[in-house]
C-alpha cells in the first residue's frame, strides 16, 4: 500500500471534500498542528482556539514591529482625526460641497487602510488554504475602497438634489479654513505614503475624464516650467486631480456666497464634487473589477496568442486545449492549459518547451499533458509553479515533471485522469 504523501494511483482523490482539519493532540505542544484532508472546507480555521477579533489583533501587533506599517498607522491616525474635524465643521457650516470634500478624506482613511494591507500581504506565505497566496486580497480592497467611494458620490448627488429645491443658508466662517486643511491633508496622503496597490491601478487603468481634460492644460505649463514634468506628466495623479478640484469648487462658492448670498452655489458645487469622484473611481473599478472576475487582461492576448502559436510547432505537440489565462493579483498572472501530444512524443520535453515559452508571460502556470491514444487512455498530469512555493509536499518545487501513467487495458471505456493526492502534515 503506497504511502500517503507518495501518488497514489488506484483511486481519484475527491478534489471538493478534500480540505485542511485541525487536530491538536493533548501530548502536542500548542504550536504543533496535524492537518488531514478531509471534511469540508474551513479556510479560516485557527489550530489554537483564538477568535476572529484575537487573531486580528495578534496580527495587527505583529504588524506594528515593522516600521513601514509604523509610519502607516500613524498617518492612519492624523487622517482620522482631521476628518473627524472637517465633519464637524461640516455640520457647523452647513455646507454640503464641504461634506463632499470630507467624502474624499474617508477615502483617503481607507487607501491607508489598503496600505496597510499591502505591507501584511507582503509579509504572508502561501498555505493550503490559499495556495497562491493573500495577494489577491489587495484586489479586493481597492474594488471595495473604489466602490464606497462611488456610493458617496450617489449620497451627495441624492442630497444636493433636495438642497436645490430649498437651498439652506450657509455659513462661511470655517468653508475657506476647512477647504485648505482639507486639502494640505489629502495632499500629504497622497504623495506621501507609497501605496503600491493604488498606484499600479492609477498606471494600468484607463485614464479618467478629469485627466484628459487637464493634459492639454499639464503639457502647455510644462512647456512653460519644465520642473512639474515630474508631477504633471505623462499624467496627473487622478487623487491630487481631484483634490484641488474640490478645492476650487469650494473657493468658488465661497466667493460667491459671502459677496452675492448665492446659497444656491454650495449644493451645485457638491453636484460637481460627486461627478468628479464618479469619474475618478470608475475606471478602479471596473479595472479591479475584470480582475476579480478572472477575465484575461486585453493587453496581454496578442502576446499570449503569438506565444501559443510558437509552441503549437513543437515537436510532438498536436494542440492546445481548455487554455485559460487570468491576473492573480497586480503584475501576476496565472494560466492553465492542455496539451495533447503525439504517443511517441517525449512527454518530460514537451512539457519543459511549453512551460519555458509561456513561462516569460505567466509566472503560475500549470500544464496538464495527454498522449492521443485511441486503444486506451494514457494521462499524464503535470503541474509547473513559479513564484512563491508551498510548505511541506504541497506545489511543484522544482522542474516541471510528469506524474507516471495509468494504462488501462479495457477497451470498454477511457481511465480517468490521474491525479495526485497528498496529505497535509506539516509537523512530520
């Protein structure tokens, strides 16, 4: 009877119920955990007992040592508090174009968040449970941060409307302060803190109306002041954009109700507010959104096709089948296909050509490699994994290499593939 951490090639191993169970024994110290495959699936399953609220804080404390995520919390806190702030002069004003600024400075709160995030993902490793790894949750964020951002923007559009019909009186001793303060903190969030997350949408995604209005105005003043090249080109940043946007809507409508007691202003310019964030947040998300729904980036498929083509004229290989390429994450890509080959064909070489061809685009890829038999059913199975490898037996650590073939010798009907099963236990 073959071990359980070898292949094990008599059966197929039930891929939906297989999951990660914890067993501490009484003898076990509490760092030693026993994992079998098998129940469902509880991917967020603590071998110690801890709750959802000790585990987050046992990792926000582990996260504190590091003095990038220091530097982080502590802009996490001065921006908490200067909203706060600007919430209650919005309230002492009265203004609702000033509420949609301090709209912009919970946005700001939450990138810092995903900032954070950034730094703990970075600090994690692939498990059994999330196989490749917590890179996709900084996705997830900036779909999640992106989208509040656009029902704020549907609030204020709602209450403007009403503040247009009965327009409130508005008061402007604290409308000028609370736009500068606002904006010197936004500012300081955005060219301060190096969020990776965020900037990579900024550079993938498409540009926003805003932007494309303000190139034309960005190249004529560089021209004229070749230093802001750097901040103005080869385009803005869409947050700084709409930051002093924002401002200048506010300024506007303070001029204009302090010299013309035009209350009218305030709740147009928080109408022009909403639109720019809409216009802001909605190439993020629908960026953010294609990834999490695993589509293939647009950008890539010329080179993917050529590279598919090239590898189809391989020695031994007759076509490709079921391929599917998707972004894991931002900058990573992961890929499945098929490859069915000649029976004479040299399974271990054809695996190496393909995966060294696609290899250069997708850096997850697994292969999965069948001779073209009509007298009986060879499967060969091979999984090819670069990037961050697994503990213990899980993954392909290593070259690529072909599982050994199952040959039936019924001709009544084809032998399913082989696949491999593992058991989890990390502690032997």
């Amino acid at each position: 009877m073959a071990s359980p951490s070898t292949y094990n090639v008599n059966r197929m191993p039930d891929l939906i119920s297989s999951s990660v169970n914890v067993e501490v024994g009484e003898e076990r110290k509490p760092s030693q955990t026993v994992y079998n495959t098998s129940g469902t699936i509880y991917p967020f399953l603590s071998g110690h007992g801890r709750t959802g609220l000790s585990w987050l804080i046992g990792e926000v404390m582990k996260l504190l040592q590091l003095s990038e995520a220091k530097k982080i919390m502590s802009f996490l806190v001065f921006c908490s508090l200067s909203t706060v702030t600007l919430l209650y002069w919005c309230h002492s004003t009265n203004s609702m174009a000033l509420t949609a600024f301090s709209f912009v400075m919970i946005f700001d709160i939450l990138s810092l968040l995903t900032c954070l995030l950034t730094v703990w993902v970075q600090a994690q490793q692939p498990t059994s449970a999330f196989s490749f790894g917590y890179e996709r949750f900084e996705v997830l964020a900036v779909f999640a941060c992106t989208m509040l951002a656009l029902l704020g923007a549907f609030f204020i559009m709602k209450e403007s409307v009403e503040s247009l019909l009965f327009p409130p009186e508005v008061h402007t001793g604290r409308l000028l302060v609370g736009t500068c303060f606002g904006l010197l903190v936004h500012l300081s969030v955005v060219y301060t803190m190096r969020n990776r997350a965020f900037n990579h949408v900024i550079d993938a995604s498409s540009s926003s109306w805003l932007q494309e209005h303000v190139s034309d105005m960005s190249e004529s003043l560089c021209s004229v002041v070749p230093g802001l090249s750097k901040l103005l080109l080869p385009r803005i940043n869409p947050f700084a954009l709409i930051g002093f946007a924002c401002s200048l809507a506010l300024m506007i409508t303070y001029f204009l109700i302090d010299t013309h007691q035009y209350y009218a202003a305030d709740p147009w310019a928080a109408i022009a507010i909403a639109f720019m964030t809409f216009g802001t947040m909605f190439p993020m998300s629908a960026y953010t959104g294609k990834i999490l729904l695993q589509t293939t980036p647009s950008h890539i498929l010329g080179q993917l096709d050529k590279v598919l083509r090239e590898a189809s004229t391989l020695d031994g290989v007759l076509e490709f089948r079921h391929e599917h390429f998707w972004t894991l994450s931002f900058g990573s890509l992961a890929g499945c296909v098929q490859v069915r080959v000649r029976r004479d064909a040299d399974e271990q070489l054809v695996l190496a050509h393909v995966y060294n061809r696609l290899n250069s685009l997708v850096s997850r890829l697994t292969i999965q490699i069948f001779k073209d038999d009509w007298s009986r059913s060879s499967t060969y199975t091979a999984g090819a994994l670069s990037g961050p490898t697994f503990p213990g037996p899980i993954g392909f650590q290593g070259p690529p290499r072909v599982a050994s073939p199952t040959h039936s010798h019924s001709h009544d009907a084809p032998t399913p593939p082989v696949l491999p099963s593992y058991r989890l236990n990390p502690s032997s």
